[in-house]
C-alpha cells in the first residue's frame, strides 16, 4: 500500500535572520505542496526517488526516516518518491515541507500516529541537523499550516487571525544556501555586534508590529518595505532581488521584500487588486512569479 503526505510550502511575511537571534517572525503556509509517498519494501533498502531535482543524496528525506523509526520505535525497507508544486532550494520552505511530510507518511506506513506538535520538532531537528542552524519558523509553518506568529525564544507558536492576504512570488532561479546565508550574517554580527544587534531588534519590532496591522485587516506594505530595506542591510540581498522588489512596486505592490534567507530564493510582494500586474512585471524582470494564497492546512494524508 502506498501512503501519500503532502505538506504546504511557506513564506516569511516578516522576521527572517533576526528570528535565528531570537526575535518574533510571521510566516504564512502557501498553496504550494510536497508530496511525499512511501510504500513498504519486502528487504531493507531505501529507495528516493523526486520528480524535481533536490539536493543531492536527500539529506532531509533520510534524517527524517531516522528520526522517524527512532520515534516509532520501528523499522523498513521503504520506496520514497517526492513530487513538488514548488521549486525545491528556492526560499520557500522545501527542506521543511519534504521533511514533515516525510515524517507523516512514514509513522503511517508503519502504523503509528504522531501528534503535530511532534511531527513539528522532528522536522525541526531534521533541518538543525543538515544545516547546522534552524529556527521553528518553517517547520512549525508547514506542519500547522495558516499564518503563525512564532516566538522562537519561548518556542511559542500563536496563530494569526487574517482573511486572504493577497501575494505574488518572484523567484529568481537560483537557490540561496540558507545554511551559508545564516552564516554570512553571523559573520557580520560579530564584526559589529553593535550595530548588528540593533538591526535585529528593529526586524523583531517590525514583525509585532505587522501582528496588529494583519489582525486589523491593515495594510502591510509600508513595513515590508522598511524590512527589505532592513534585510539589505544583513547583507542578505541580491542585484536580482532588488530589481523584482522594485518592479513590483512600481506595477503597484503595497509592498515587497526578500523572503526566506535571500541571496538568491524569492521575494515576496503583497498585492491587493495587482496579482497580475505586479506577477507580469516581476516577469519582464526575468523572474519567475507565483500568484499565492494562504493555505489553512498544514501537513495531511492525501486519501484516494
Ligand atoms: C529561512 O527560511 C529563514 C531563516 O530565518 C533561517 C531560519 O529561520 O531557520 C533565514
């Protein structure tokens, strides 16, 4: 028998480097899927296989069936395959998803149940252990699904209460290694901590603030802009980056930021009544847009 799990991709609305160092961030799960199915082998290989081309060796599939047989307390022969909506690598939270849905299909494959808030650590501990640093900013987002408020010092997750929030993605075609991104900025920190530090709270103060515009069915552009602007300052911009940013203001974006590590990955452009306008103009930039939605459900067993 074959068990898929499927979980959303996610972008980083506000908070992303500066929740490493503590500080809150806001993250909505996309409309954007993985697809992990696994069936039982009769020996005790694994079997990965993906429609798109991952990293190499499938770092995350396998730590998060080792951590699975660990949990469960169980172990198999198993075929993996992995089926994507969205490019793999490119800032929208791929390692997360491939992980949680990994860790979904296999404790079901095995007959053993695992509750969300444990499904979120395991892929949490998945994406510590390939990359050295994560925060729970993903994997809480793609397990839970919607729009969270994430508290990483206290591991707090709260949801936010928001109606559609209108985006447009723009990828650039080359992934940014959110491990070396994350470095680079620690890099930076210890050569000016004072500086640093003060930009990092900013972000933090720019994300609870964004709390109460969204929960008021305010607009969210003006402080999206003020963290892309905070986000270049990390170091953590590209060229390319920038041109969409730019691009989507001008087709009338209320506002557009980096999302996810950067240095490559996507940008992010909040819409209202411009998804095509600002999605063609991040085109002619010679991006790759995404017309998204938020996504209320997090990581599922797809039936039939
Ligand atoms: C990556 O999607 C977001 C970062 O803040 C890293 C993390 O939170 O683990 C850059």
């Amino acid at each position: 028998m074959t068990v898929t799990a499927s979980a959303p991709g996610k972008v980083i609305l506000f908070g992303e480097h500066a929740v490493v160092y503590g500080e809150p961030a806001i993250a909505g799960a996309i409309d954007k899927r993985i697809y992990v199915s696994v069936e039982k082998r009769g020996d005790n290989e694994m079997n990965i296989s993906s429609s798109h081309e991952l990293r190499d060796g499938y770092p995350y599939v396998k730590a998060a069936a080792e951590l699975t047989f660990e949990y469960i307390g169980d172990g198999c022969g198993l075929d993996i395959n992995i089926d994507s909506e969205f490019p793999p690598a490119s800032g929208l939270g791929s390692s997360a998803a491939v992980s949680v849905a990994t860790v979904l299909a296999i404790s079901t494959v095995l007959g053993g149940k695992i509750p969300k808030e444990d499904i979120a650590r395991l892929g949490h501990m998945v994406e510590k252990k390939v990359q050295g640093a994560a925060s729970i900013t993903d994997s809480s987002v793609t397990t839970l699904g919607g729009v969270l408020f994430i508290k990483p010092k206290l591991e707090i997750v709260e949801a936010v209460n928001v109606r559609e929030i209108p985006l447009v993605v723009g990828y650039t075609g080359k992934a940014g290694s959110t491990k070396e991104l994350v470095e680079s900025v620690n890099a930076l920190r210890e050569n000016n901590p004072e500086v640093l530090d003060a930009i990092i709270h900013s972000i933090g103060r720019i994300a609870v603030k964004a709390k109460g515009v969204l929960e008021e069915g305010g607009d969210m552009g003006e402080l999206m802009n003020i963290n892309h602007g905070l986000l270049e300052a990390l170091g953590v911009g590209t060229e390319k980056l920038s041109r969409y940013v730019y691009a989507a203001r001008e087709a009338g974006a209320a506002g557009a930021k980096i999302t996810g590590a950067g240095g490559g990955g996507c940008m992010a452009a909040y819409a209202p009544n411009r998804q095509d306008e600002v999605a063609h103009a991040i085109e002619e930039e010679g991006g790759l847009p995404l017309i998204v939605s938020i996504e209320d459900e997090g990581v599922r067993i797809e039936t039939g």
